[in-house]
C-alpha cells in the first residue's frame, strides 16, 4: 500500500500522511494544538476532563501516523514523557522527518508487544488507535491485552482508544463491554450522524477506574469544535446491549465498513 507525506494547501506547516488513498494522519508542525480530525478532538476532551492541571503526563501511545496527539500533549502538557509505538517502519521515518527533535520517544515495535513490556503502575495514559491500512488493528482490545493496559497504568490513569465502526457498532459494542470488564468507569464519544447511522465514522472509548466528570466531559463535547454525544451509564447499557466480552482476538467482530478520515 502507498505510503506519502504531503504538504496542505491552506496551512504552511501543515502535512498530510496518506496511507493508499486515505488521508490517515495530519499534523501541523508549528501549531500542534490544532487537531484537524474531528475523533483527535473528542480524545482532547476527554483527556483534558481527567487531566484538568498542567502537569506533565507519562503516556504511551499505541499507533503513530505523523504523532498528532503526542505533539499535542507536549504542547498542554510540558514536560510530558512519552513513548509511541509505531509498527510501520516507512511511517515513522516520515513523522520524524517532519521534527527531528520531537518531544517524545518513537518506537518502531508492535503496539501489543510495547503495553506488555511496560512496567506496572508506570503510565497516566494510554491512547490506542492502531490501524494497518484502513483495518482495525484487534490485537490490543481483547481481554488479555486490555489487562495489561490496565496494569501498566497507575491507579487512577486514563484509557483511550478509537474505533472506525458503523451501525450496528458491533466491534465498537464489544470493546466497551470488554473494557467495562477491566475498568470501573467506561464513557464513550460520538458525533450524532455517526451514531444515528447516518454515516460511518470514529467513536472514541475512554475508561478508567476514577469517574470521568460527566458534566465537565458534557460541557467540552457540547462546547467545542466537533459536538459530540457522550453516552454514559444506563445509556451505555442500552448502547452495549447483548454485546459480550473478547475473551480473545478471534471474538472480536469486524468494524463496519468506514468512508470517513481515520487515524492520528
């Protein structure tokens, strides 16, 4: 599959990593906060909702493309130590083209494999959005590889990830339900035309064993950029429905078939 990084048209440090004829990436290198996909968004109010202070941040990113959300987070939060794992070699040289001196640490391993060999209790977050091609990487959302997410966060870190589904949302239903076996607070985000089944599109998971402040997490989803829905608690109940949990990768449906934007 062709991979290239191209310049965009309207912003001067703007760039645009295509995977085939996917835009799978974009970043803008002199101004990090500005998140283009409208998913990037919704994982940036999530993330500032549990991280309210300034403070660095020990992440670990599953799945690279140009870094758009570790560049941001070394913006909000100075200082932060980051690790991402990128599986494609050809993809991670482009990003580090863009800025030899990043702020982070980029990886070219196997993003199950680097959450495995993380030690317990080490990191504040975890984003997962790992793709091959405009396929759902499925390896992390089993239960086993969603365990040691959660050991390799401390007790009150953060989870997110992304999943490109559509209606019925059956690989996105299962996630949450495997997730909701390992974490006490699970929440998820979406644009209102994706969930109505209008169109394909991104919902964004987040869970962690400290309850997300839901009227804060409300108040940026219906106050930002992209106006997202936020499901939480007897509507996620609804949502998940006989959903069960991925006890292994095998038990993990296909996502829906996608025509919207995907990937960091």
């Amino acid at each position: 599959m062709r991979v290239e990084l191209l310049r965009d048209t309207e912003r001067p440090a703007g760039w645009w990593l295509m995977v085939g004829e996917s835009e799978q990436s974009f970043v803008d290198i002199d101004d990090p906060m500005h998140l283009e996909f409208e998913y990037v968004q919704m994982m940036s109010y999530v993330i500032e909702t549990a991280f309210r202070e300034d403070g660095p941040l020990a992440a670990l990113h599953l799945g690279g493309g140009l870094c758009t959300v570790p560049r941001w987070i070394a913006e909000r939060y100075p200082g932060s130590p980051q690790r991402v794992a990128e599986a494609s070699e050809e993809i991670a040289g482009l990003a580090r083209s863009l800025d030899p001196q990043a702020k982070f640490d980029l990886i070219e391993t196997d993003a199950l494999a680097e959450v495995e060999r993380t030690a317990a209790a080490s990191l504040d977050l975890i984003v997962s959005d790992v793709y091959l091609g405009p396929e759902t990487v499925t390896s992390v959302y089993p239960l086993p590889a969603l365990r040691a997410a959660r050991a390799a966060l401390q007790e009150e870190g953060l989870y997110v990830c992304n999943i490109s589904d559509a209606r019925p949302f059956a690989l996105a239903k299962t996630v949450v339900a495997t997730l909701r076996t390992v974490f006490a607070d699970v929440v998820v985000l979406v644009e209102p035309a994706v969930l109505r089944g209008r169109r394909s599109g991104n919902l964004v998971l987040a869970a962690s064993d400290l309850a997300l402040d839901r009227a804060d997490l409300a108040r940026q989803a219906a106050g930002g950029l992209v106006r997202a829905r936020v499901i939480t608690d007897g509507e996620l109940d609804d949502f998940v429905g006989s959903a069960t949990v991925a006890q292994d990768q095998a038990q993990l449906p296909a996502s829906g078939e996608s025509n919207v934007r995907w990937l960091v």
